[in-house]
C-alpha cells in the first residue's frame, strides 16, 4: 500500500466516520436520557434516503403510510391511557401533540410529491417527514415499559428494528435507490483526489455536532435533557418530565439520523434494510464511548469507518468481519478500564 | 384548612409495609418536623409525599387531592422535596442547577433572575462557585446547592429530608439558620431530621416516628424536653 | 399437587412423546423434530436469560458454527458425525468462553450488543470462506448413524432429537437444584450479594455461558444432519431473536418455558406461513417478520414472565417435605477468645473530592461484640464495605485472622471467613427462603457443575440443607422454609439475612442495621440471639441506631462521625460521653 492510498484511504473513512458519528451521537444521546439501546436509527437514517429518492423521482414516500399508521396508532394509545386514568381534559393536547403536529409533514409531502421540487425542499421534507418516527415509536413501545431493565428495553429494541425492516420493505419496495449528489466537485490536494460530497459529510458532522452540543451548553431545553441524563429523579423534583424530555431526544435523535441518510444517499445504494449495518457500526463507535461519552463516541465512530475503509481495500468479502471483530479489543480495554460500576439487574 | 395533610398514609415496598396510617398536617408559614431513628418510615413518607413512591390514604395539597399526581405536577403546585440524596446533577454547574431549579416557571425570566440574585445573596459560597460543578462541591455546599434549587421552584411547601446528614456541626448550625429564616420567604416547611435537637429547636411541632408509625407528637418545645425522646435515640430507661 | 401427581404427568408425557412418530402425521414428526432442536437452543436461553440474567441474541451464530463445523468435517473431509460433534462443541466452546471472557465483566448490555456484532461477523464468515461454500453453503451433508443405521427419516432422528432434549432437561433441572445452580439464580442479585457469599461471579456467569452456546450447538449439530444441509441464511441474527423469543414467550424463568414456547413459536411460524400469503401473496415473507416483531413486543409489555408461570400459577401449590435430618457441615475452629480477630489501620476511603472514612483504626477480638455506632452519613456503611472488600480501600492497612486482607478480593475475605447483611437487604425475593439460606453454605460445599448435573451431590446438599433449616429455626423462621423471601416484611428480610450469613459458619458476622424495621419484640429476640452466639465464640461487628439494643448487647463500641473516629470505650462510658451526646442528638444550641 503506497501512502498515496493510505492517504485517500483515510480521507475516505473519515467521510464515512462522519456519517457514523452523526448516528452515534443519537444513540448516546437517547441512551443516556431515556436508557433506551435505540437500535433502529440505522433504519432511520435509511428510511430518509428512501424517501428523499423518492421524492426525487416524483413518487410518494413510503414513509407517508408509515407515518400515518404509527401517529394514529400513538393518538388511540394515548387518549385511551388518558380516559382511563381520569385526564380526559389532556385528551386535545394529546390530539395536537400525537395527530396533528405528525400529519403535518405527512400533508405537506402528499400534495408537494409528484412536483418539481428544488433539492434543498426535498432534503427539509425528507427530513420532516422522518422526524415524528421515533418519538411515535416512543409513545407506543417503550413508553408502556419505560420502568424495564436496560436489557428488557434492549431486547424490545432488537424486534422493534425488525419489525421497522419488514414495514421499509412494505412501504418501500425491494429497490435500492442512490439519490442526486449534492455536488460533484472534486478537488486534488497533493495528488490525491478529494469529492465535494465527503467534504460536505465531514462539514455536516461537524456542525450538527456542534448545534447538539450548543444545544445542551445554552438552552434550558437541552440543559433539562441533560439533567435527566445525569440524574432522572433530580430532574423529576424539578418538575422535568422525562417523557417528554425523551421526546425531544428523540426527535433530535431522529434529525441526526435522517441528516445521515441525507449525506450517504448519494455515495452508497440504499435499501430499506441497510439500516441495520449502518447503526450497527454505529454502535460500535458508541460503545468505544462507552455508550455516555460524546466526544470518546465521535472519535470512535470515525476509528470505525477508517478501519472499514482499509479493510474494504484488504478484503472486500471480509470487511464487516473486521469491522466487528475490533468491538472484542474494544470490550476487553473497557472491561479492564471501566470501574466496576454496575446496575443492579434485579426483578 | 391545612397546606399540607396526610390522611391514614401507608407505603409498602411490595408486601413489606415501610408507613402504616400516619396521619399529619403543615399549615401554612408552619415548620413541622418528624424526627425518629433510622428505619422508622421518614424517608418513605417524604418520597410517597412528592409521588415518587405510590401509598395508600390520602395526601392533600392546597385544597387538592394529589395522592394520584405525578410527581411533576406536585412541583408545578408548589411542593418540593430536597431529597435524602440530595440528588444534585453532579456533572452540571452550581449555576445550571440553579436554573434547571426554575424549570417550572420557565416563562418568568425577569423573576428567574431576581431569585437567582437572592439565593446566591443567602448563599454566599454559591455564588463564589457558580461556575463549578456541583460534583466537586463540600458536603456542605452541595446541601446548600439543593436547597437553592429546591427554593428556585417557588415553593409553597418544602419538605427536607435529613438536612444535616454527613455534615460537620459548624455547618449544621449554619443550615438550620438558613432553614430558620426561610419562615420569612413564606415558607412552610416539613422537616425530617435525625438530629432531634437541631430540628426541633427549629420547628413548631413535631412528631416521633419509630417502625412506620407516629408514636407522638407535641409542640416542638415540649417534646424537646421530653424523656422518652432521649431514650429513643440512646436508649436506656428513663421513659419507661 | 403430591409429587406421586407430578411423576405420573411427566411419565404419561414422555409416554406419549415416546410413542408419537406411530400415530401422528411424518409431518407432524418433522415439526416436531424442529421443535426439538429449538427447544434446545431455547434452554440455553432460559438457563443464560431467564436464570442468569444475560442476554445474548447470537445463540443462533452458535448453532451456526456448530452446523458449519460438523459440515465440514462430515460432507467435505469425511469424518464420521460423531467426530463432527466433537469438533463442533470443543470450537463453539473455545468461542463462547472467550466471547464471554471478553463481555461478562461489562454491564449486562454492553454483551448483548456484541452478541448482535459477532453474529453478524460470524454469518458474514460463513457466506465469504470458498471453502464453506459461499453463501450457496455445504450440501450432502451425510445422516448421523447409530451403530449400522443411519437416520435417515424425519421419525428416525427424532428419537435422538427428543431423547438428547430430554436428557438436557434433566440434567439442566438437576444442575438449577445444586449449589451451582442456586448461585446461577443468584446472579440476579448483583455482583455485591453474590460475591459476599463467596460465589465467583464472573466464573458462574461464564460457565453459564458456556452451557448456553453447548446446548446450541447440540441444536446446530442435529440441524446440520437432519437437513442435510447447511448455508448462513437458518444462522442469522433474526433467527437469534426468534430463539430469545421462544424463552420468553414459554416462560423464561422455568426449563419447561423453552420446550412451550419453541411448540407454540414453530407452530405459530408455521400456521402463519400458511395463510399470510392468502391475505398479501407478495409480501407474506416480511409481513412474518413485522407479525412476530410485533407479538414480540406486545408479549414483553404485557406478559414478560410468559406462559409457563402463568400456568403453574393456576395449579394448585405443591407439597414439600422438610428436609431429613442429616450429619451437620464441617465446622471450622473459631479462635480462641480474646485472640486480636480484625485490625482496621488507618484506613482512608475517599469519593472523588469527598471523604467518607478518614484515618479510622481500631481492632476486634476474637468472641467480643462491637457496635459501631455514629450519625448517618458518617461513614460506618462504608467502613463496612471496606472490611469485607466490597470496596477498595484509598489508604490503610486491614488484617484478618493473621493474614493482610487489604487487596483481597470480596469472595476470598467471605471465603476466610466474614459473614455480612446489608442495610438494603440484598436476597433473592423470588427464591424460597430455605434456598436463600442455602446460598449461605455455597463456600463450605464443594459440588460443581458436572456433580450437579449428575447428581452426585446428593449426600452434600442433605446436610447443606438440613444445615440451612436449622439456621432458619434458629432465627426464628423455621415455620415456612418454602414462603417466597420476598413475602415476608422487611424486618424479617433482614433476619433472614442473618440466617444466610450463620449458614456459611462464619468467624466473624457483620451485621449492618440488623433491628431496623423489627417490632420491640423481635428486637429482643434477636439480641438473645445474638449473646448466644457470642457464648458460642462467634465474634460479631454491628453497625445499629437503635441504641437501647446496641447499649445493652455490646462489649464495647466505636463512634465515628464524619468519617473520623470520635471514640472507643465500653457502653457506659460512650453514653456519658458529652461528644457522643452532641453528635447524636445535635448541638445546635
């Protein structure tokens, strides 16, 4: 391998760390407000670009269905929990909050579908669109155990992400679909050529990664976020729900996710199952975090797709192999390192 | 009519019962204490006040019955606990603490301020440490620290669990004074102290609790004088 | 129910597994053949799961190596499949107990990710190595013979099937009743109860494991040669959550659980399989999968403990008899009295910034019992937890029995010797009170795994038993050996505790806030106890607010407040003592 390939090497599995960070980063966050393993981000992130293809060849996302089923599903849960524990006067925030706010995105997407939409559009309605997902999924499955053990919460995960690859291949076709590049620029810097668009990955990492973390330094929103990461009770004596706090890191879960769909669509073919790969790397990355450290996650993630990067050059067959086999260093350093901390795992 | 009333409260932690039919009240600008040894149901009974724990009987809250309510709404009302653990967001700073202590009334900024101004006034070591972490806070600040944020929910009614506890004296001397002068914020206080002496010097009334119920009560200044109370908590035979 | 009942049931059921292949459909056979093999891989999960508290979503990748492992030795070098067994359980073996040494000191969850990566990892394998075939997988895989006969039909191998089923049934049934496998149920406790009875967590976690990944491969072994056939696709990581549902839905907690839920799940499948594509021709693949996802997750909301429970709730209680009398457990020769026991010096602990014990010395002799008292928070819990090793102490020096203990880790000081309760009662309140009792004894029996299993510790656990009821008359909770611990009220929790700590015949007991929470009555009790065992030469170390017991039980005491030490002396002395007085009842004047 001469440095020349090294170096084009890395730049590309910086590009592709990038998209793993951005997927990472909503893992830990919502791990760590809601102890939720939300294993379907990948799925998240796959389903954006599934519906950013389609609005780009003028048919009706998939994710239009998905979307409708699963807010009229959560609004039916809800009212029916409110009715039943006497608070039928939160029932129209309940519509508001489960119906309308979800359908808006939906109707946007019904009428504008079909047209000619500019790319910058399309990107802001693939995203809206994908946004109420996961705090929907929230309300109808995880909220009913939210008192559960990390594992029980894990395992609901793993048939959630299951159940979402069935539904992808309901609403979205077996297709694979690879959208318009955002640019095509190439720039040649010593030799070696650099795409726009791993450029445009790296940027947006970068400041999406900061908004997250201008989000918790400067607003109350994201400073409640992180009260009920950093002590659930504490923030509950504050009169801070955790619900709804897990909403919001949800939808900023989901926003991350779907910005990484936006960003790998153009370089990679996407299925409706290519989520599962893509989060899985992911969480690689935020296990190197130790699934509670922002910054160790980031550099882990980008450790990932270096590593895949040249393990696609040494053996394309292999690559997943290789990239799964260092999460076995990766626990072994973490179980030598991390004190022994541990969570009572009783009944 | 009461600011505060439990009516034949129980607690249980699955069939072991920790409460069994305690029944008291805070009126309003009352500080009533419930002193007693340790595993006697204190703490149970502060945490099913707040909700965080359900409980059988009924506790009612500015005219309401609450024993049903979240514990969010409880603080919306004007109820807030300062937890044995205190609770603190260790990894956030004296001044985020403070803030996420308003959280309820998120809107009045103006007020947020003038409050903030006022607690770092009374707590004067606060404000020196504004920035920090509440992490590395002295077991004595970080009492301090939730009793600042505790006060930043406005609340009508605040319950203090084990206020003294882990603290030296001098200190203790010095939280009591503050909890002393809270009765001229308006406060009405619930006050659950193993320190009998600080607490009932500090309170109007009290009640003796031991394995789950309340044995007695009295006015404060009777009951710090009274024999039993001794041999409750070094034992002997003097009440006897 | 009488267990004369219990025996005609299971005999009548294995009767009439026994007999099946004559009056049922050979496709019926063939399901039932399938659900043989699930049912193994499921009891794996039970044991791993419902037990021992892990998950793992990757039992599937075991079965896969199993599979591929006797595949290639069978189909491609020609080896016998008896050899291909061998193959594919020392290779899934050697896998699963270095995955397991690598992920089960880490929290629980942190091993089912991986499982979820290295099942990926390992199917990817199989679909990329030539050799394996690709992912068009290894055919002719030749029938696995018994003698001359090979098996070929679908009604030949489910004899093997079922009887290797039901013989891992017995054997996993043997082993949950030995003292390895109630330290298996204690892994749920947490690593502080479960390493303060001397049980090597990590070791019992990993066995576990083990035994998991064994069983699957059993499964992968006979799938290899009934299919006759091998590719990735049956080894996915989908299949591992079928698997884990299985155990879940048939009740993970109970052995039975695996068998049920494996029937209803293939059946389900099956059933399904037939008419979703009547209802969606052209999807009926996935909308099997979104279907199972979805019972999946309704079925954890709503019914966690799944089917079995829930049945055996219906039928009525079954008898038990007391356990026979049988010759005691060794005893060990406790020191002679007045023999300096523990020394505690200087010992430092810090928390982060915080100190919760400064510069604490003091000693205990051998026969003596000493209160350690002070205000809460002032560090006595932790003084604790330093002496039993539950955690490191910052600086300072501890002696046990002669020997320094200061590094010595938790389960090695329990095994020396040191008995403890906790201030949060720390049992297993679904086990039965004689079997939490039971768990006290784990460091003065020997039985492992394999004497489990084969019961070959039957002459052991008579006197472990008999040893533990009466540890339990003893406390006073010798009425109902069989009641749940976690029915009875917490004051007695914490006399069980003590019941526990008697049965590993300790020479020092250390008791943390034993009177909490009891009546005046049992107080009493409880300190006549208490100088009973004292008379005995049992040396005791008690950390209690309720002063009136401590005054009257102790030998001599040790305030601390603030971390520090404040005083030492006899009872007397400390009462009159105008500093105890102002830590206690406060000297805010």
């Amino acid at each position: 391998m001469t440095s020349d390939i090294a170096a084009f090497l890395t730049i590309d599995g910086i590009a592709t760390g990038a998209i793993y960070v951005l997927i990472a980063l909503g893992i830990v966050l919502i791990f760590t407000v809601t102890r939720v393993i939300f294993v379907p981000f990948g799925d998240i992130a796959a389903f954006t670009a599934l519906s950013l293809a389609a609005l780009e060849m003028k048919q009706l996302p998939g994710t239009v269905g998905l979307v409708a089923v699963l807010a009229v599903l959560a609004t039916l849960v809800e009212t029916a929990s409110l009715l039943r524990t006497g608070k039928a006067r939160q029932v129209p925030r309940a519509l508001l909050f489960y119906l309308v706010l979800p359908m808006i995105p939906v109707a946007l997407v019904w009428i504008a579908a079909g047209g000619d939409i500019p790319l910058p559009l399309r990107i802001i309605l693939a995203l809206a669109l994908i946004l109420p997902i996961a705090p929907l999924l929230d309300r109808l499955v995880f909220r009913p155990i939210a008192d559960g053990t990390v594992l029980l919460l894990l395992t609901v995960s793993v048939a959630l992400h299951f159940a979402l690859v069935g539904l992808g291949l309901l609403f979205f076709g077996p297709e694979g679909v690879r959208t318009e590049a955002l640019t095509d620029a190439v720039w040649i810097v010593g030799g070696i050529p650099i795409a726009g668009q791993s450029i445009l990955i790296v940027v947006a990492a970068i400041v999406f990664s900061g908004l997250l973390f201008a989000f918790f330094g400067f607003t109350l929103a994201g400073k409640s976020l992180h009260a009920t990461a950093v002590n659930r009770t504490g923030a509950r004596l504050m009169g801070i729900r955790p619900e709804r706090t897990g909403t919001i890191a949800y939808l900023l879960g989901s926003l991350l996710a779907g910005v990484s769909g936006i960003l790998i669509a153009p370089v990679n073919t996407m299925f409706y199952d290519s989520g599962f790969l893509l989060g899985l790397k992911a969480f690689v990355g935020a296990i190197i975090g130790g699934l509670v450290s922002f910054p160790v996650t980031a550099i882990g993630s980008l450790c990932v797709g270096i590593l895949e990067s040249f393990a696609a050059f040494q053996s394309s067959a292999f690559k997943e192999v290789i990239v799964f086999s260092i999460l076995i260093p990766v626990l072994l350093w973490r179980s030598y390192t991390s004190a022994h901390r541990e969570e009572d795992i009783d009944e | 009519m009461p600011l505060l009333a439990f009516d034949k409260v129980g607690v249980s932690y699955g069939k072991a019962e920790a409460v069994r039919g305690v029944s008291l009240a805070v009126e309003t600008g009352q500080i009533v204490t419930v002193i007693g040894p340790n595993g006697a149901g204190k703490t149970s009974l502060l945490t099913a006040a707040i909700g965080l724990l359900p409980s059988s009987g009924r506790i009612t809250f500015a005219g309401e019955n609450v024993t049903r309510l979240e514990t969010e709404r409880r603080v919306e009302m004007g109820l807030s606990l300062v937890p044995e653990q205190r609770e603190l967001f260790t990894d956030m700073s004296v001044y985020d603490n403070l803030l996420l202590g308003a959280f309820v009334r998120r809107g009045d900024k103006a007020g947020i301020r003038r409050d903030m101004g006022e607690i770092f006034d009374r707590f004067p070591r606060l404000a020196e440490r504004r920035r920090q972490l509440a992490g590395t806070l002295s077991g004595g600040e970080r009492q301090m620290l939730a009793l600042g944020r505790a006060l930043m929910t406005k609340p009508k009614l605040l319950m203090l669990d084990e206020p003294s506890l882990g603290l030296a004296p001098l200190i203790i001397r010095e939280i009591f004074v503050i909890i002393a002068s809270l009765r001229e914020l308006g406060v009405s206080i619930l006050l659950v102290e193993q320190n009998a002496k600080a607490a009932l010097e500090t309170a109007d009334f009290g009640h003796v609790m031991e394995t789950g119920e309340i044995n007695h009560s009295g006015p404060a200044g009777e009951l710090i004088n009274d024999p039993r109370l001794i041999s409750t908590y070094l034992g002997g035979n003097e009440g006897e | 129910m009488s267990p004369r009942i219990t025996q005609l049931a299971i005999a009548v059921a294995v009767l009439l597994l026994a007999t099946a292949p004559l009056y049922v459909a050979p496709f019926t056979v063939t399901l039932l053949d399938y659900i043989g093999i699930y049912a193994l891989v499921a009891l794996g999960i039970v044991l791993l799961t419902g037990i021992g508290g892990m998950v793992s979503f990757g039992q599937s990748a075991f079965m896969g190596v199993a599979a591929y492992s006797t595949a290639w030795a069978t189909a491609l070098m020609g080896f016998s499949p008896w050899l291909g067994l061998l193959l594919a359980l020392v290779l899934t073996g050697a896998l699963a107990a270095v995955l397991g040494a690598v992920t089960l000191r880490l929290n629980g969850h942190f091993l089912s990710l991986s499982t979820i990566a290295w099942g990926l990892a390992i199917y990817f394998t199989f679909g990329n190595v030539e050799g394996l075939g690709n992912f068009n997988g290894i055919t002719n895989v030749p029938p696995i013979t018994i003698g001359a006969t090979p098996l070929l039909g679908s009604d030949q191998i489910y004899f093997l099937i079922w009887g290797i089923l039901l013989v891992a049934l017995l054997l996993a049934h043997n082993l949950l009743g030995s003292r390895i496998g109630r330290a298996m149920r204690s892994l749920r406790g947490g690593k502080a109860m479960v390493e303060s009875l001397g049980v090597d967590a990590f070791r019992v976690k990993l066995v576990t494991f083990v035994i998991a990944a064994l069983l699957a491969t059993l499964a992968g072994w006979l799938y290899a040669h009934m299919s006759r056939f091998v590719s990735p696709a049956p080894f996915d990581v989908t299949k591992g959550i079928e698997f884990l549902m299985m155990a879940m839905v048939g009740g993970s907690g109970h052995l039975l659980g695996a068998v049920v839920g494996a029937a209803l799940i293939t059946v389900l499948k099956n059933a399904v399989q037939d008419y979703l594509p009547l209802i969606a021709p052209a999807s009926a693949g996935q909308l099997e999968i979104v279907a199972f996802s979805l019972l999946f997750i309704l079925f954890l909301q709503y019914a966690r403990d799944g089917i079995v429970p829930f049945v055996a709730g219906l039928l009525p209680e079954p008898k038990r008899r007391l356990p026979e009398t049988a010759e005691p457990l060794a005893r060990r020769a406790q020191p002679a009295r007045g023999t300096p026991l523990l020394s505690a010096e200087a010992c430092t602990r810090r928390f982060g910034g915080l100190i919760a014990v400064n510069d604490v010395s003091f000693e205990l002799k051998s026969g003596e019992i000493l209160g350690l008292i002070g205000p809460n928070g002032a560090g006595k819990s932790t003084m604790f937890n330093l002496l039993t090793g539950a955690l490191p102490v910052s600086e300072g020096r501890i002696t046990f029995a002669g020997a320094d203990i200061t590094r010595t880790a938790q389960r090695r000081i329990a095994r020396a010797g040191i008995a403890r309760t906790f201030q949060h009662v720390k049992l297993r309140p679904k086990m039965s009170l004689i079997d939490n009792v039971l768990l006290g004894t784990h460091t003065r029996t020997h039985s492992g795994f394999l004497s489990g299993a084969l019961r070959l510790d039957r002459a052991e656990e008579r006197r472990a038993r008999h040893e533990a009821l009466v540890q339990l008359r003893r406390v006073g909770l010798g009425d109902q050996p069989y009641e749940l611990a976690g029915n009875l009220p917490l004051g007695n929790q914490r006399i069980l505790e003590i019941a526990r700590a008697l049965a590993a015949d300790p020479i020092l007991l250390v008791l943390d806030e034993p009177a909490a929470g009891l009546r005046r009555q049992e107080k009493l009790a409880l300190a006549e106890l208490l100088r009973a065992l004292r008379t005995e030469g049992l040396t005791i170390l008690i950390v209690e607010h309720d002063m009136e017991f401590v005054m009257n039980l102790v030998d001599r005491i040790v305030v601390m407040e603030f971390g520090s030490k404040l005083v030492q002396g006899d009872p007397a002395s400390v009462r009159a003592d105008a500093r105890v007085q102002e830590a206690y009842l406060g000297g805010v004047a």
